[in-house]
C-alpha cells in the first residue's frame, strides 16, 4: 500500500498539472518549472513513510487547521490526500521565536512565529527523507503579513484553503491565490505573503538549493533598502547575521519584475 507522504507527492503532482498561476508576472516561464517539480515528486516512487508518530498543533493553530480543513475543495484524491497529511505530520514552527541572538525587539521572527507553521511529508524532516526536494504542508494564521523576503530555493505554492495575497518583487502589485491555484517563486525572487481572514493552507515544494540564507527586506528610517539574513544555527534556533545596504542596482532588479506585467 502506497504511504502518505508518497501519496501526497502524486496527487499534488497531478494538481500542478492543470493548475492556474494567477499571481506571476506573465514573463515568469511557470509551465515549464511545474514540469520541473511534477518530475521531482513523481520520482519520490512508492517509498513507504518512517514510523515516527505524528505531532500535533497548539490549541490555537490546531483551530486553524481544523477550519482550513473544513474548507478544503478540489477532487476528492487530492483532499483526501491532505487530510491524510495533516493527520500524520509532525508539525513544527518553521522560525523558533527563541533564536534571536541580537535580543533587539525588531526581530521579525518574534512576530510571525507563533503564525506559521509546516508539516513535511518530504525532506529531511519529513515522512520520506530527502535533501534534494520538500514538500508538505504549510498553515498561516489569519491576517498574518509574511514579509519581503527571498530565499535561493525555487518554490512552488499551492493553495488548498483560505486566500492569501503574494507579491512579487517591489512593484507593490498584489495578486489574489485561492484553492487549486499556483505561485512560482523563482530563485532569489522577492516574495511577501499576506492573508485573508480564514486560515491559509498551503502545499509547498522546494527544489534546488535547499539551505543557506533567507534574507528579510525592509527599508531604513531614510527610506534605503536593507536587507537582514537569518541563518539556521548548529542549535537549530535562526540568527541573524549579516545586514546589507542594497545597491540601486539591486533593487531596480525587484523593482522590474512587474514591469508589462498583466494578470493571467
Ligand atoms: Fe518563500
């Protein structure tokens, strides 16, 4: 019998197929990375699940995910798959609110925390091992503002319940994902997620460079852009450790994106 991590591959696999991708600037070449990303999980195979048991939610998040349960739509493969998922995951704070070494009250990972969390059903902590692809489920408390940030990873997300609003890059243009819907981030993309008033539940897959620095954008009191990079540790709590003064050049990069850009 096929195992729920592998399961969750196919049937999300099979979601991307048809997928719209209603937030990406139409330059952005989505099609051809979701074939990317539909081979990576179709090459997971039948591989069975570890045997670890599953971690549950806080009483408040595990609210959030019962309503974002609640409304899940699409076919009933898919569904089930999630629901299966969200039983059988170990789900975790994806920023430990006790990893600021600067103690400064700016850290932004203080703030979102306690909102945001995942359950991997693929990747090193995940129902199957990998180093080379994640993917699993990722829950967002109502109203929650994500912010600016990039990361080298190419990201897929897949939304399965409640709407959120992503930006891409600094051209302030929003764009509305729902259920059954896709954004493609592409390495190094500026992205910021902000949500509607149910909770937000997403399917995530990463593929290509997996670690390294997540940089956090944010402008300086003169209005110049900064940015801070969080770094896991050896003690697996994240730090800060570098802040950057971004070049003209480097922000007329993000400024760009949304240039001729046209809703799908
Ligand atoms: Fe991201």
């Amino acid at each position: 019998m096929t195992g729920i991590a592998a399961t969750f591959a196919h049937e999300l696999s099979a979601a991307l197929k048809s997928a719209d991708a209603p937030v990406n600037p139409l330059t952005d070449d989505v099609s051809a990375w979701l074939e990317q990303f539909r081979t990576a999980l179709e090459g997971v195979g039948d591989v069975q699940d570890d045997s670890d048991p599953p971690v549950k939610l806080p009483a408040g998040p595990d609210d959030w995910l019962r309503m974002a349960r609640d409304q899940l739509d699409g076919l009933p493969a898919l569904v089930s798959a999630i629901h299966a998922a969200a039983s059988a995951g170990r789900w975790y704070q994806i920023y430990a609110a006790d990893g600021d070494s600067t103690g400064l009250s700016d850290n932004p990972m203080r703030d979102l925390a306690s909102g945001m969390y995942a359950a991997q059903m693929i990747g090193p902590r995940g129902l199957i091992k990998s180093t080379e692809l994640l993917a699993g489920l990722f829950l967002l408390r109502p109203r929650l503002h994500y912010p600016l940030h990039q990361h080298q990873a190419t990201e897929i997300y897949f939304g399965a319940s409640g709407t959120v609003q992503i930006q891409h890059g600094l051209g302030q243009v929003e764009g509305t994902l729902g259920p059954g819907q896709v954004s493609l981030t592409p390495s190094n993309r500026l992205h910021a997620l902000t949500m509607g008033d149910s909770p937000v539940l997403l399917l995530y897959t990463w593929m290509g460079e997996l670690g390294g620095r997540n940089w956090w954008w944010h402008p300086s009191d003169e209005g110049v852009w900064q940015r801070d990079a969080w770094e896991r540790q050896s003690n697996a709590a994240w730090a800060k450790t570098v802040t950057e003064v971004l070049s003209p050049e480097h922000t007329a990069i993000e400024e760009g994106i949304d240039v001729g850009r046209e809703f799908r």
